[in-house]
C-alpha cells in the first residue's frame, strides 16, 4: 500500500476534515489552501466559497471517532476545482487559481492511475 499523508482542514464553524493525500503530494494541498485563502478577499464575485483554512498535516491518522472519516485527496480537489470553476468573478484573473488546482488534479489523478487505485 503506498504511504499516505493527511491533511487536516478546520471549517470557519470549527468542523474538521482529513483529505488524504499521497504522502508526496500533501504539502501541494496545504500550499494551494494557503494560497487560495490569501487571493479569496481579492474576489468580487458574490458566489466566493467558504473554504475550511489547512492547519496540520501528519502521516499517520487513527480515528476515534466512528462518523468520522478521511475524504480521498482526488475527490476534494475534483469538489475544490468545481466549486472555483462556478464562480462568477469578473475583476479577479481567476483562471491563474484554477490552473494551480488542475495542476494538482491531473498530478493526482496521474498518480492514482499510476498505483492502479483509479
């Protein structure tokens, strides 16, 4: 099984989520989160998501909770490039934001495709 590495994303109401992320690839999901929060006040559009802020990232996740559970890396950045590519923005050059999300999509999606979990 190839080594995983989790992110843990903390929403403005203080809810958790654990994105789990290719170990080689979790700090490109905590580095676009920290971008994304720094150009988000750029945006006009009246759509602007609320995203939840990147706060740890850790190799190892035992769960104690039961109704928790980890949200696979490719599933929240297919869910992150949707919800910015719905954004109707008209100041903002937003597509400099979404080229940096589907860089890290295709990256992932290649890296799936190449440990055969797609």
């Amino acid at each position: 099984m190839p080594e995983m590495s989790y992110v843990l994303l903390q929403h403005e109401q203080g809810n958790l989520d654990f994105v789990e992320m290719p170990a080689s690839h979790a700090y490109q999901l905590s580095a676009l989160n920290l971008r994304l929060h720094k150009e988000l006040s750029k945006l006009t559009a009246d759509n602007v998501p609320n995203l939840p802020r990147a706060i740890a990232e850790f190799r190892a996740l035992d769960l104690l909770d039961e109704k928790q559970s980890p949200i696979g890396g490719l599933h929240y950045v297919n869910e992150l490039e949707r919800t910015f590519a719905s954004i109707r923005e008209g100041s903002y050059p937003l597509i400099a934001l979404l080229t940096e999300i589907r860089a890290l999509q295709a990256q992932l999606e290649q890296w799936y495709e190449e440990e055969d979990l797609l």
